[in-house]
C-alpha cells in the first residue's frame, strides 16, 4: 500500500472531495484548466484555509497542519483535477511560506505563516526580468543600503499576480562580484509600498494574470531582507524543488480529459478512443508517481531538485500534449466564446494556455541541462 493509499489519506480525498460538490453547487468550482494560475477566488482560499488546507505542510506552532507534503499532494491533486480557482495562495503556500519557514528570520514566521495558512495572506515571485529569465543570475533590480533598510530598484518581468496579492519576494543584487551568483540576496517587498508600480501583461485569452512590476526606490526595512545577505542564490535554487515538482506540472489540463470523457461516456466511445485515452492516463499516472516521490524527498528532507526537473520537463510536455491528443480524439472546433465549461470552450481555453506550460518555472532546455550535468556528474563517480 503506498503512502497515498493509507486510511487517512483516502479519508481525506473524500473530504476534499464532498467540499468540493458543495462548491460546484455554489458555481465556484468550474472544472477549468489551468486553474492553479487564472482562478484568483480569495474567498475561496480562505474557505479552503478554515478547514486546514492552506499551509499543511507547515509546523503547528507558524499555524500550519503539520501534516507534511503527501498530505498536501493529496487535497492539490483534488483542487486542480476539478479545476477549483486556487492562484490567490497557490505561491504563498507552494513557495513562500516553506522559504519563509526555512531562511526568514522569528519575526518574519511569526509575522507571514499563520496568514498565510488562514488564507489572508498572498504572495508572488519576483524573479524574472526583460534579460533575465533563464540566466536569472543576470538580474537588474539593485538594492542599495539606506538607513534602517534597503532602497530597491529594476523592473521585473511576469510577476503572476502581483495587482492583487499582498506581497512578493524579489530578487536583488545587493553587492557586485566576478561571480554573479554571489551577491544576489531575497526581500519580501509589500506590493502597496511607495514605489510600486504593476503594469499588465496580458494573456492570449486576454485574461489579465501578469505583469511588469516596477520597483522605482521602494524603500524596503532590514526585517524584510528575507534570510543572510548575499546568500539569494542558494536561497533561490533551494526553492526550485517546490516550485517544480507538483501536481500542477502535469494536471493543468486534466479537467478537458474530464470533460472529454463527460463528452464520450453520453456517446458509445470507439475503440480507437478508448485506447488513446488510455495511453494518456497510463502516461499521467508514470508522472504522478515521479512527482509523489519528490514530495516523500521532501518530507524527509532530501534533495530533489533533479528530480523535480524531470517532473517538470515529463509533466508539462504532457499536460500540452494532452489538449493536442483530446483534440483529436473528439475533434470540435475550439471556441473561446461557447459557454462556459463546454468542451470547445474548455478545449480554447486551454488551447490558448498551452505556450507556456513548458515555459513557467523554468525551461524545459535549461531543466534538461540541470537532469544532464546530473547523470554526467553520476557517471564520473561510478
Ligand atoms: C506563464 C508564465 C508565468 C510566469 N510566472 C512568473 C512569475 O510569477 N515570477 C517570475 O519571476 N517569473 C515568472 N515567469 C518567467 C519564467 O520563469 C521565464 O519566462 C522563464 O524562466 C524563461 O525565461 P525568459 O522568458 O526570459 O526566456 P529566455 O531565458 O530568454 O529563453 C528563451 C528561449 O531560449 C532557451 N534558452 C535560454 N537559455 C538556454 C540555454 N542555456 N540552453 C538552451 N536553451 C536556452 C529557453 O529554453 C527558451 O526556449 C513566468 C513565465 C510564464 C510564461
């Protein structure tokens, strides 16, 4: 029986499970994909948050669960395979709040867990800019000392959500080195300070979930320099694990395979469907099982940025490749206008997504690279 099959953790599928028709029947849950980056819902986060699904994995005494990652994978796949609108904390508790827990200082936990487990709390990241993305060490944004604190200024590029949420964590270079992953350090920047400025990026579909964000001086105090000065890129690279090996890397699609199978189980389903969908669940349930044994490494505290590379270059080819082979196995015309949670317009809908699931979080070439330099180094020591 493995970890996810336990008594407990079914128990808690079927909880996440009733709450979840509960919300459908109240039209929040729409079955969408992509869901994890569009479907901003704060009310929706804290209702999740009150039953303690917000920061599980986070220590009891910072107001989280306790309850370590497995448990987590279990209420997200359920969240993400119905498609429920999770962006509002998705980064928050994905990725801030276990940086805060392992690099902030008492104050900072004290300060940013427990809101971000209530649900009241939301984060993104200020990593990329207009020439740094994947040569993120080539970043831009300058943080000067002043007195009491740092003065920050750049421009960063892609920063998901940064017009609602409360806070994000930028990367700054704060001293000037021959190696330029020395010297970068994380603040935690309130995105209302003085000096803020979000201009839209807007998505195919027109939806508005990115942004520039410009830091032009914004005065940030000593207590929100997040962990050692200088030590940003250890910080940084440290996270990419929680960042890259979940369940959204290869369910951002699933809800149109539910709705093709909705489709198909009205119709008699030929054989050559049957076999098509089968491939693709056969394939979905081998990246599962990779990404189930990146969050058992890390509940035990064990490496697995590799690992999560490989998640993420398996599970986003595939949740792309998906809409392609759903196309074809029920072939109707995409349409962006057809009522909402139809099959043409889930199909557009996540049709229009598609460029950048093997974009986000990394390239699927510089995560090659990453899996390579990794065997190369493996072989070398056999
Ligand atoms: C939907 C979406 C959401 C995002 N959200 C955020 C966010 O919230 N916060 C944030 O900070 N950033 C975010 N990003 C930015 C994302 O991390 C970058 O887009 C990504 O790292 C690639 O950087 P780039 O866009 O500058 O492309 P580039 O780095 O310019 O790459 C362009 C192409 O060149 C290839 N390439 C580059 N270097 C190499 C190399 N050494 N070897 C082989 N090929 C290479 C890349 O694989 C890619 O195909 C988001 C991006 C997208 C698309």
């Amino acid at each position: 029986m493995t970890a996810l099959q336990s008594v407990q953790t079914l128990e808690l599928r079927r909880e996440v499970r009733r709450f979840l028709s509960e919300e459908r029947a109240r039209g929040t849950v729409l079955g969408r994909p992509d869901s994890w980056l569009t479907g901003w819902h704060p009310e929706f986060s804290r209702r999740l948050a009150e039953r303690g699904w917000v920061g599980m994995a986070l220590p009891k005494e910072y107001g989280g669960g306790g309850l370590g990652f497995l448990a987590r994978v279990v209420v997200i796949e359920e969240l993400l395979a119905a498609g429920a609108p999770v962006s509002a904390h998705w980064v928050a508790d994905r990725q801030a709040a276990p940086s805060i827990l392992n690099h902030g200082s008492e104050e900072q936990k004290k300060r940013f867990l427990p809101a971000i487990a209530e649900g009241r709390c939301f984060f993104s990241i200020g990593m990329s800019e207009e020439q740094a993305g994947s040569d993120l060490a080539s970043v831009q944004t300058r943080a000067e000392r002043v007195a009491g604190g740092w003065r920050l200024t750049g421009t960063k590029k892609w920063t998901g959500g940064a017009h609602c949420n409360d806070y994000a964590i930028v990367l700054a270079r704060t001293s000037e080195h021959e190696d330029r992953h020395q010297g970068l350090s994380q603040f935690i920047v309130d995105l209302r300070a003085p000096g803020v400025r979000v201009e839209p990026i807007r998505l195919l579909t027109g939806e508005h979930t990115f942004n520039y964000f410009h830091l032009d001086g914004v005065e940030v105090p000593d207590g929100m320099l997040l962990g050692k000065e200088g030590d940003g890129w250890a910080q940084v690279t440290g996270e990419l694990a929680f960042e890259r090996s979940g369940p959204e890397r290869y369910l951002s699609t699933f809800p149109l395979l539910v709705a093709v199978v909705r489709e198909l189980s009205d119709k008699a389903a030929t054989a050559d469907q049957q076999v098509r969908l089968g491939a693709l669940m056969a394939r979905l349930y081998a990246v599962r099982q990779l990404s189930l044994g990146v969050a058992a490494a890390l509940d035990e505290g064990r490496p697995a940025d590799v690992q999560a590379a490989l998640v993420k270059d398996l599970g986003t080819r595939l949740e792309g490749e998906l809409v392609h082979e759903v196309r074809r196995i029920l072939p109707v015309a995409a349409d962006a206008g057809a009522t909402p949670g139809t099959y043409p317009e889930l199909l557009a809908l996540a049709l229009l997504h598609t460029p950048a699931y093997t974009l986000r979080g990394g390239t699927n070439e510089i995560l090659r690279g990453i899996i390579t330099r990794a065997v190369e180094h493996k072989e070398q020591q056999s």
